[in-house]
C-alpha cells in the first residue's frame, strides 16, 4: 500500500474500534499517576519500576496509534493492533500470576475492552488493505 496516495478512510465502526483501543492506553497511565495505590494495593503509594513501565508502555503505544490515525495508514494500524492484542494476551496471564483477581471478571473485562475491539479491528484493517492493494 502506498501511503502517499491511498488513505485510509474512517467509518463509524473503525472510530469506535480505535476508540476502545486506545482510551485504555491513556486512562491506565492517568490513574497510575493519580491514584498508583489502584495498581499496587494499600500503603505503597509511590510508582514502582513496574508501574513506570506501565505508564511508559502505554504511553508510546498510544502516540504511536495517534501517529497511524494522522497518517491514515491501514498498515501501521494493522501492526499496533496485533502488537496491542498480544501485550493484552501477557497482561492477562500477568495479571492472573500476580495479582489472582476474580477470573470471570477479568475475562469479561479482557474481551469486551481488549480482545473483541482488536479481532474486529483487524478485521475492517485487513479489508481495506486488500482493497487498496
């Protein structure tokens, strides 16, 4: 795909798409900063090198998405998205070994915000790549 002359175009359902994506990539970090005893339980409430790691990540996927929608590239798009599906896949199981919350909860959680977004937004990506090809 040439990125000079084929732009992606949004529709509704890909804002959306991205939307959901995105939003947790700067929400996380916001609360890490006001409210890190969320992250880490009660009483230790400076940020840990794990929780700056965190913050980091997100942050530079999150610009990194807002880079791809400026340029309206289906592929860049493509590959933050596959890259995102797989921290989730991690921070899932992570989440399961270190912090042991309520299993349902978190898999309700994992697919309506992380995994459902990004398998159809690979989806609307991979069309409108093999259509500009």
């Amino acid at each position: 795909m040439n990125t000079s002359t084929n732009k992606l175009d949004y529709s509704w359902s890909l804002c959306l798409i991205l939307f959901l994506l995105i939003s947790p990539m700067f929400f996380g970090p916001y609360i890490a900063f006001v409210n890190p005893e969320f992250f880490q339980g009660v009483g230790n409430v400076e940020l840990s090198l794990a929780l700056s790691l965190y913050v980091a990540r997100n942050l530079a996927v999150g610009i990194a998405f807002f880079l791809a929608i400026y340029l309206r590239n289906a592929s860049m798009l493509f590959i933050l998205i596959i890259v995102r599906l797989i921290t989730d896949l991690i921070d899932f199981s992570a989440f399961q070994i270190f912090r042991n919350p309520p299993l349902l909860n978190q898999i309700i959680i994992f697919t309506l915000i992380c995994y459902l977004p990004a398998f159809f937004g690979l989806r609307v990506l991979w069309r409108e790549i093999k259509n500009s090809s």
